[in-house]
C-alpha cells in the first residue's frame, strides 16, 4: 500500500460508512466495518490524558461489536431519537507495516422529537486500519471523548 | 469523466461553495450551483425512510430556487441572523453515466443577536451531480432533515 | 509548488494540525504553525462584513501568539474546560506567487464538567500559507466569527 489519493479515498469513504451506519442504518452493518479480533474502546478524556488505560466500554472482537448492536436494537424502540455524526480534520498515515493510522475529531448530534438538536457527544478518534480482502477495515478504535457528563445513551456506539 | 484527484477536488469545492453562498453570500449565486432543470427536495427524515415521496419543500428548477432566494432576501431583512454550514462525510462515486451521486452529512447552526449559536438543522443530503461547460452542478439534491421540529426558518435554504 | 495531491494533502494536515494543538495539546506548538512575520487577526462578521478593518485581537508575529498561548495557560488553570475543532468545507487554491489561499469553516464546541457539549463559537477562516523549509505554515489567518456574543474566553486562541 502507498498513501496516494485511492487510499486516501479508501479511508475517507469507511468513515463515511462509519457515520451512516450509526446514522441511517443498517446498525448491523457497522461491526462489519471491523476485522474479526479488533479492539474498541470508549474512554473519558481525563482518564486518557492521564494515561490511566480504564475504558467505560471495551469490545475485544467483532462478536462483542455485534452483541452491542442487538443490545442497542432492544433499547431503542422505547426511546426514539436520530442521532448524526460529523467527522472532522481526519489525518491518516501509513507505516512502514502497512497499517493506517489516522486520527478524527467527531460530534454527533441527536434529534430527539420536539426539541432542538443537542450535541450528546464530542471528541476524537486514535484508529487503526488495515486492509482485508481489498477493503479497509478497523482493527483498533479508541473514541476519546471530552464530555465528562455520561448520557444515558452510552450504550449506543459512538 | 474518471474519479480522480481533479474531480474529487471539485466536488468539495462545490460543496464549500454552496456552503459559502448560504452562509456568507451573495445568495444569488446558490441558484448558479443548480442546472436549469434540476430538482430540489426538503425531505423530514421519517417520511424519507418510510418511502413516502412528500417533500415539504419541493423546487423542480432553478428559476423557482430563484424564486426562493427572492423571498428570503425579503424575509430576512426583519430579523438579522448568521448561518453556518458544515457539510462532512462526503462520499462521492461515479456512475457509468457520468453523472456522481454523492452523500454528505450536514448541520447549520444558527447565531442571533445575543444569544450562544445554536443547531437549526442537521441532517444528510442525497445529491446528484453533473459536468455542464467544465463546471460542477447539482441536477439534484434532496435534503433529508433529522429534525422533527419545523423551524419558522423553513423558508430559508439548507 | 503545484496543486496536487501531496500538496492539499499537506494543507489538510495543517489544518488536523492546527485543531490539535488547540483541543489536544500541546499548546505551545501551536505558534510553531506559523512564520515568524505572521498576522493572526480576530474579527467579528459585522465588521468584516461592513469593510471595518477592526479586529478584536491582532497578534503581529509569531512572538505575540506565543504571549498567547502563555497567557491561556496561566488563566486556563482556574477553570477547567476542553474545546474541540471542526473545520470543514475547507477550499485551497495556489496562486502564482506559490502562495496557498484557503477558506475553510469551523466550529469549536466546549465541554465544561457537568454540562452537556455547547458551542461557543463558530464562523470561518481565511487564510494564507506558504511552504517554509518544506513544511507549510500559515502567514496569515483572518478568523472570522459569526457570533455576536463576546463570550469570556475569548483569550483562547480559536
């Protein structure tokens, strides 16, 4: 791989799917997005500036990515909202072994009926990305996120 | 056409553009971002993905998005307000017609006098985008809102 | 210099660059994104718009921004905070004297212990850069924002 502008394509075209996934659906294509033994991981700013390692989620497979998904697709009937992303300022960089690493700032905003739109999280992304069978898949994703208040929606993926 | 460097740099400049026309102006430019027989929908997400085809706004050329801007440049005149459009996630292909379809995510947020900026829309656009005399214009452009509240600014373009 | 791939590759970069610095730190590189004869300006839409050269900050060179910084850094201590970037719709042309200039969006949402995510300013950039020892630094950033409030913080770098 060499990071000439079909790769970078690549990678900005799996964060687009990233975002719809998680916006317009299917929800279950998104640990699709993943390879097999990928780690995700959600964790408060202050815990990740103060290198303490203790993440609020933490999936280690795309089995724990796909039992998150049929957890949030029980929970959301009862409370009906949208949600969208914006994924921003994202820097993507090739190492000498082939793995993507790229970092993204994001906010998404919910929608929830009758209110004004509210922004319920922002923060960044420190991802790795590999290619598998001719597409680019996450092989690790830490989402790094400033609010230090936690929503009650922490079960859906950010 | 081939979906290179030069047309994918395009395809973002015409999409800060009609951001800029928006935000910053002059508002009669937006129209010139549209071929004569384009088609312009505002779409409340539900309907959208329910299927149900009715857009509450629904501009079937740009004679009639010039109709629009000259009725918002008589209606904004009564009460002073900033936009600000920030449209991510584009994820543009081309189609063997040589026509590009594009996806976006976007959100406008609105500043009055006096108060914090807040969201007035968020949402996606579903676009279809063509060559006319070396430049890129929209010959369609359905703007999917989450929102479910309508804003009284609904006259004002998106 | 010529507008291709590597080059608006480069510029998104400083532009990640430049949002990190500012939300993730360290803040003392910041000034290091511009040359030494740099003017960073901060002005307000109204009087951008009405052709009023005032701006509320005007920093000269890259010494008066690193006054900046250190004085952010002794406030920023009281009052705990974090603010994160989006710049979007970012849209660069090389001129022939191999100056870049580029116009880009951007918001910055702040987070504050407690409180839900809210934005506390937005507007656009308009900006000059030119490459110096084979890395691109800004010689000058006009920020101008839409918002009409002069929030507290206005000391932070936006």
């Amino acid at each position: 791989m060499k990071m000439d502008f079909e790769l970078q394509q690549k990678i900005h075209r799996l964060y687009a799917k990233y975002a719809s996934t998680l916006d317009d659906g299917p929800l279950q294509d998104w640990p699709k997005l993943f390879v097999e033994e990928s780690l995700y991981l959600l964790i408060p700013r202050d815990n990740y500036d103060e290198n303490l390692p203790m993440a609020i989620m933490r999936c280690e497979s795309r089995g724990m990515l796909e039992d998150r998904v049929a957890a949030v697709q029980n929970t959301i009937m009862h409370e009906p909202r949208y949600l969208r992303h914006h994924i921003t300022n994202i820097d993507a960089q090739l190492t000498d072994q082939g793995v993507v690493t790229a970092t993204a700032n994001y906010s998404v905003i919910e929608v929830v009926e009758g209110d004004l739109p509210k922004i319920l999280s922002v923060g960044r992304y420190i991802d790795k990305i590999v290619m598998v069978d001719h597409a680019l898949k996450f092989v690790e994703k830490k989402v790094i996120y400033d609010s230090v208040l936690v929503p009650n929606t922490i079960v859906y993926p950010i």
